[in-house]
C-alpha cells in the first residue's frame, strides 16, 4: 500500500528541523480542506505516514510549513516580517499504490524539494 511521507532538514544549520508545524489538505470542489496538522519530531520527520492506507488517495494535495516559528524559536533572525513564513507546497498522487516522500531543504532565506523515496 502507498503512503506520503515528510521530513524537513535545516541546511542553515546541518541538523533536522525538530518542532515545525506541518498541515497536509486535499483539494476538494468545495476548496482546500485541511486533513491533518502534525509537528516534526527530533528527526525532522513525522511519527507516522501522514497518508496511508485507504485514506491514502490520488489527488491533489498541500503540505504547508511553519517555518518562521521554527527558526523564531531557534533565535535566528531574518527580518521582521520574516523572509520566508510558511510554505505551501503543492502536488498531485497519480497512483496512491506508491510511497510518496515530500521533504523539505529549508534554511531562513531559500528552500528547496524533491520527490523523494
């Protein structure tokens, strides 16, 4: 069965990015519709799948992340407001029998994603 799964690296600092809000919506005809809302865990990553099994589905989907509390509560600075916030990434499930991997590369000022394993 597929799954979507997430982590988040901090390459300002070269560790994961522990504590960092993340909320997954589907698209619906009515709109975005907010499926769930989880915090990283000490790896950077989720305790579990934030899809699976049958509520794993083709579709569109949006993982949004906090990132300006995240680096807020580490004492970086990058302005007020700060440059990057939250970051909504946007992507669709063809085929809901793979494992999607959606991490995050973010630092205070650029990020970056990959369709990972």
């Amino acid at each position: 069965m597929g799954r979507l799964t997430t982590h988040i690296l901090d390459t300002a600092h070269g560790r994961p990015a522990a504590g960092v809000r993340i909320d997954l919506s589907v698209a619906t005809a009515a709109g975005w519709q907010q499926l769930a809302s989880v915090t990283s865990n000490a790896d950077g990553r989720t305790d579990r799948p934030l899809l699976d099994g049958a509520a794993f589905v083709a579709g569109r989907y949006e993982l949004l992340f906090h990132v300006a509390d995240y680096f807020r509560s580490r004492g970086v600075a990058s302005g007020e407001p700060t440059f990057l916030d939250q970051i909504p990434l946007r992507f669709a499930i063809a085929d809901a029998a793979l494992h999607f991997h959606v991490p995050l590369l973010v630092s205070p000022w650029s990020y970056s994603t990959y369709r990972g394993s």
